[in-house]
C-alpha cells in the first residue's frame, strides 16, 4: 500500500510491466514487417535496376570505335 493507503503499488507496478511489455512486442512486431518490406522494396529495385540495364545494352550497342567529336573551328587563330 501507499503512503496514502488506497493505492496498490504492486498493482500498479504489474500493469505497468505487463502494458510496456505488450507495447514493446507489438513495436518489436512492426519493425519485422518494415525490415521485411524494405527487403522487398530493395529486391524490386535490384530486380529493376537490372532490367534498365538490360534495356540500355539492347539500344545503346557498343561501336567498334569510340566516336570522336570534330574540333571547333576557330576565326583567325593559328
């Protein structure tokens, strides 16, 4: 009992431990399926990723030589 007498610590106490506890698993539970759907979200973006290159290698084919620009004429210069 309390100093004042009409409340029961330990009670009280318990419920708090039981309440924090039930808050913490369910915070505990909310992070597992954000981690796993940041997994899934980093798995599309990979999966993604690997599709534009893919689509970069079939319309960008490599040359046989590198393209080289033309000098910029310039007036009355050597």
């Amino acid at each position: 009992m309390s100093g004042l007498g009409y409340y029961d610590e330990q009670k009280i106490e318990s419920i708090v431990k039981k309440n924090t506890r039930a808050e913490f698993d369910a915070a505990a539970k909310r992070d597992r399926q954000m981690i796993e759907m940041m997994g899934g979200i980093a798995t599309a973006l990979q999966a993604l990723t690997s599709e534009i290159k893919g689509l970069r290698a079939d319309l960008k084919p490599e040359l046989d030589k590198p393209v080289k620009l033309a000098a910029p004429k310039t007036q009355g210069g050597p």
